[in-house]
C-alpha cells in the first residue's frame, strides 16, 4: 500500500511539473502568438500630425504616389458658404478608414484645422469636434475634420466644408489608411483661394524642388553608390554620387522618406561596417524654416553615439560651417534630395571629423526623424538598422558602387540558435517527459533509448548554443545593449539561458543514485534550469529574428509560429494520451512487479507501454516536421 501511495504521488507530481510547463509556455508565448490578433486595426488619426493610431511597429506612410485624391468644386471660399470636398479612389482602389481636415499654409506638423465640415444624408461618419478651437471675428470658434467610424471599403465620398471666417489660403488634408501595413499620410489637394489674401506664388506651400540625381555618368565622369544596384534616383532606397576636385568634393545625397515633416538622409565615412568614429553628413528637413538644408556630425565609439555640429552661429542665420561650400535641397514626393560641395579639409572645422583626403571608406546610410536638422536615434531592426556599403568606396574614384554588407557572424549565430532550441532543444525535452516507459527493455550503449536521445541531444544543444553566443560576442565587440524594447532584452534573457544551461550539466556531474533521498531534490532543479531555458529561448529567438544584421524578412517570423503551434499542439496530445493510459499502464506494471515478487529468480521483461504506436508515430512526426522548419529557418536566414 506504501509502494502504491508513494508511485501515486509521484505520478501526481510528474502531472503537476508538465502542466506547469505548458502553463508557463502558453503564458510566455501567447502575447507573440496573438499579437495580431491583440492588437486593435489600424484606424484614423492625430490631429496633430494625421498618423494613424496602432499601426504596426516598424511600418511607416507610404511614399509612393497615392491613389486617393482630394478634390473640391470652386477655387475660392467665403465665409460661411459651403464647399463641396470629395475623395476620389482610383479604379481597383479603396480605403477603409480616413480623417480630412482644412489646414492653413504653409502646413506645418501641429497646425490645427481649420472651419466646420457637415455630413450630407445617410453619412455615418464622425465629425470631431475636439481637433482646434481659435477665436475668429472676436467669437470663439471650434473647428472639426471628419473621422471614419467603420472599416467598410470606401471609395468616392463628398463632403460639405464651411469657413468660419478668412484664414488665408486653405488646403485639405487627409490621411487614407488601406489595411494595417499601408496607408498614406497628409495628402494634401490644391489650394483654396481666400478672395482676401494676397495671390500666392506658384506652388507657395512646398520648398522649391531641386533637378533629380542624374545616373547617367555613373562610373564614367562621377562616381555613385545605389542601393538597390542599377536604380534611378526616384527608385532608390539610397543614392550618393560624388565628383572629386583639387580642393573639395562635390556630393549629391538623396534617399527615400516617408513624406512627413523632420526627416533625413544621412551618410557616414567609416572605416569598418559598425558605427563609431565617423564623419556624418546629413540631408534633413527642417520644419522650423520649412527648409531642406546639410548638416554635419560626428559619430563616438565609445559610447555609441551622435554629436552634431551646429551649423548657425547663436540663433543669426550666420554659417558656421566654414567647409561647406554651397548646398542646395528639397524634400518632395517622399524623396530627400541634396547637392553641396565641401572641402576635402573637414578637420579643419572640427578634428573630430575625417578629411576626403584618406583612403577607401565604407559607406553607413541611414533615415528617419529629424530635431532641427540633427538624426534621432536609429533602431536596430530590419527597417531600421543602417546600410552599409558591401565593400570600401574610393572617393578619388569615379566608379560604380552598389551592394549592402552582410554581416556573417550575426547570421551565424541566428542558425546555430535555430537548430540548437528549435530541433534538440525541443526533442529532448520531449523525450525525457513522454518516453521514459518506451523501449524498456531496449539498450544502446548500456542506456536506455529515451535517455540516450535526450543527452545527446542537450549535448548538442550545448556545444552549438556556446558556439553560437562566442560568435556574437565576437560579432558585436563584447556585451551590446539594444536601445530600445523589446530588442534590449535579447542579449538579457540570452545570459540567463546560458547561465541556465551551464549550471545543469554541473548538477549532472553530481547526480545522485536513483534511491537517495537527495534524488528529488536534484531532479527538481534538473527540471527546472532547463524548463527555464526552454521557456525563455522561444520570445529570445522571436527578439533576435527583428535584428536588422540577420535581415530576416518580416513573413519569416510566422514560419516559427506554425511550429510552436504545432509543438504546443503534440505535447498536449501527449499529455492527453498519457492521461488516458495512466490506469492501463499502472495495471500492466503492477502485475509486472508482483510476478517479479512471485517468481524472483527468473527474468521477466519489463511491459510495453500502451498506446505506444501513437506515440512513437507523434515522436516521428514531431521530428521530421522540426527538422523541415529547422532547414526552412537555417536557409532563409543563410541566404536573405
């Protein structure tokens, strides 16, 4: 009765741990699992600047040309008489959600609407009214813009806008939002005269364009770098041309934005991949003067970081870059666009920064937000990690350049970790929770079966994760801290997995005999370090695959939850089959013990287990699908 109840509790026990696994698995990896579904749609919008609200991280307004216009009947407006506004959708096109509103010019981001808009019959849309209120004709006055409430594809609508008083010259807005990863921001449509202001000059509300990048030299009298290689300059992420004189260089730097205010294109002039004790220059919008303008900075090394230089003297319009020579930019279409000539003695401005008299350099480009002309913090995934040039660029060269460094270490680390946790993490951890009682009479080296997998495969899963965190070591110079979350938090939960997995083969080393009583007790924190570690490599992998350097594209990341669907899904149906057998199981070796108690002096095979063709079919199943995500994983992370 004693052997029953301790055999009892024991099973009990075993029942409680794995449900604890599943429990905290489940927890830790519903937030990745359900992200999607978690998140509300990405709907309109800021009244300060028209961005949508809960549009996916990393993903950014559109830049291409819009398929949805603003149009409206009449080129002037009176007070308190109406205009007629329309959105138009080009055939094929619609949108699901929108906000219009009537701005002042020139725009700038935080300027507040202006006038009422009025729904005409059978429109359910939502007229917000808490956008601006300002005083007009000593009365104060709120305006509104309109908002959609519903997610129904939209095409053409009109709408009614009445002026409060005269503002200047108007023109509307809108943002059209298509799905959760495109949507165009602060279109805009032609003016709308005020009778009453002065007639502005062509185009008044946007910087002056300057001529595109021209590509036809390239490699005979200029030398360029394009990514992507062989691009015109309105079709390339970036793009840096250069003509190289006795005294100065002449540079055109252009790149791709996302069409709001305060953005920028920079460079930077290392001598390796890695930022760090670089010349910076940077093509910036500037939406204080509404000016697209050059500004130069230098990068630090320790610690990582951006110094800019100013260019005015106090706050006079007086340049104190004394290098640069003459520029010239404009922001347009989504594209940033600069052409400057500056002198090859750049230390003469600041000894910080590299003169264009050296040898070959690489080229770090980069984009984003702006704070009066000086580059915010870059992140470091995919969309936002900075490009660098595949080989060295020769400034003194009119060559033809193109092609973004990989970095292999990066990349290598992400393939070991794949195949270290996805395939022999997962299959010995299953092994040595669902298949002890299998093959019990069955040895390989004087082990037996489920225990001969799960040592070589924690073996494995060792050797490969130790190599694996040498290389990134080695990679990233030492420990490196990822400004922001989630990304700061890889290289944490990476040490605390590896504490985990050192500290367990080290418990291994003292394990003691099956009948000590210290034997639960080890058994406990064997079970738990490694429980741990199998808990926390899930989100770390997740964390590692939005690192910019191992360019894993986006659609990769649903590959591996397909498969943590599917190994949450065999080990609740090994749970489950478990349970069902338990009793027919205990029956089978109770009868076993009590013919070994009968008859002690013959040899008596331990029972088969039942159910064990649906098992060794799961544990099959359970390899080749692993061992097909594992290949998919290594090859699209070897070869992006």
């Amino acid at each position: 009765m004693l052997l029953l109840s301790t055999s009892h509790s024991r099973q009990i026990a075993e029942c409680t741990m794995k449900s604890t696994v599943e429990l905290l698995l489940l927890v830790l990896l519903w937030p990745t699992l359900t992200q999607a579904a978690v998140n509300p749609p990405t709907q309109c919008c800021s009244c300060d600047d028209l961005m949508p609200m809960f549009s996916p991280s990393g993903k950014f307004p559109q830049v291409m040309p819009s398929p949805f216009k603003i149009d409206f009947i009449g080129p002037n407006y009176r007070p308190d008489t109406e205009v007629r506004v329309n959105l138009l959708a080009e055939a094929g096109h619609s949108f699901r959600s929108f906000m219009l509103g009537a701005y002042t010019i020139p725009y700038k981001v935080g300027n507040k609407p202006v006038g009422q808009f009025k729904l005409l019959p059978n429109q359910d849309f939502l007229v917000k009214q808490d956008c601006s209120e300002g005083i007009v004709g000593g009365n104060r006055r709120t305006a509104s813009v309109i908002v959609s409430q519903d997610m129904k594809p939209k095409n053409n609508l009109r709408f009614v806008w009445e002026a409060n008083g005269n503002y200047g010259h108007v023109e509307f807005r809108a943002t059209f939002v298509v799905d959760d990863d495109t949507f165009w921001v602060s279109e805009k449509s032609r003016l709308i005269l005020d009778p009453l202001a002065p007639v502005p000059p062509p185009d008044s509300s946007r910087q002056r364009s300057i001529s595109p990048i021209s590509t036809d030299r390239c490699g005979e009298s200029k030398g360029c770098y394009r990514e992507p290689a062989g691009c015109i300059e309105p079709q390339c992420l970036y793009i840096l041309t250069w003509m190289t004189y006795a005294s100065h260089v002449s540079f055109e730097l252009g790149g791709l934005a996302d069409g709001s205010n305060d953005r920028y294109v920079a460079v930077g002039l290392s001598d390796d991949k890695y930022m760090g004790d670089d010349t910076v220059m940077t093509c910036a919008h500037n939406s204080a003067n509404d000016k697209t303008e050059m500004f130069l900075s230098y990068n630090k090394q320790d610690p990582k970081s951006n110094h800019p230089i100013e260019k005015y003297v106090g706050d006079s319009q007086k340049l104190s870059y004394s290098v640069l020579l003459n520029e010239e930019g404009s922001y347009d279409n989504g594209r940033l666009r600069c052409r400057f000539n500056i002198t090859r003695d750049l230390d003469r401005l600041r000894k910080e920064l590299r003169p264009l008299r050296g040898g070959p350099v690489h080229l770090l480009f980069s984009r984003g937000f702006a704070t009066r002309g000086s580059p915010n913090r870059h992140g470091l995934s995919v969309e936002e990690l900075p490009l660098a040039s595949a080989q060295k660029v020769d400034l003194s060269r009119m060559s033809n350049y193109f092609g973004r460094a990989r970095y292999p270490l990066a990349k290598a680390h992400g393939c070991l970790m794949i195949l270290a946790w996805v395939f022999f993490a997962s299959l010995g951890m299953l092994l040595t929770k669902y298949y002890k009682p299998m093959w019990p009479n069955k040895r390989i080296f004087e082990q037996k079966y489920w225990f001969f997998g799960h040592f070589n495969c924690m073996a494995s899963m060792f050797i490969i994760t130790v190599i694996g965190i040498i290389l990134i070591f080695v990679e990233a110079d030492g420990y490196s801290e990822a400004p922001d979350l989630p990304q700061r938090a890889h290289p944490i939960l990476g040490i605390i997995i590896f504490i985990c997995i050192i500290i367990n083969p080290v418990l291994a080393l003292i394990r003691p005999q099956e009948d000590s009583k210290c034997r639960p007790v080890f058994n406990w924190f064997h079970w738990a370090f490694g429980t741990i570690a199998n808990v926390l490599s899930i989100p770390t992998i997740f964390i590692g695959m939005d690192f910019g350097k191992v360019m894993v594209p986006w659609w990769a990341t649903w590959i591996l939850v397909i498969w943590v669907i599917f190994h949450i899904a065999v080990e609740l149906s090994l749970e489950i089959h478990q349970c069902c057998t338990y009793k027919k199981n205990k029956e089978r070796r109770k009868k076993w013990e009590q013919t070994k108690r009968e008859y002690p002096k013959q040899h008596h095979p331990e029972p088969e287990p039942a159910g064990r063709r649906f098992k060794r079919f799961m544990l099959f199943l359970h390899i080749g699908f692993t061992a097909l995500i594992t290949l998919i994983m290594i090859i699209i992370i070897a070869v992006s």
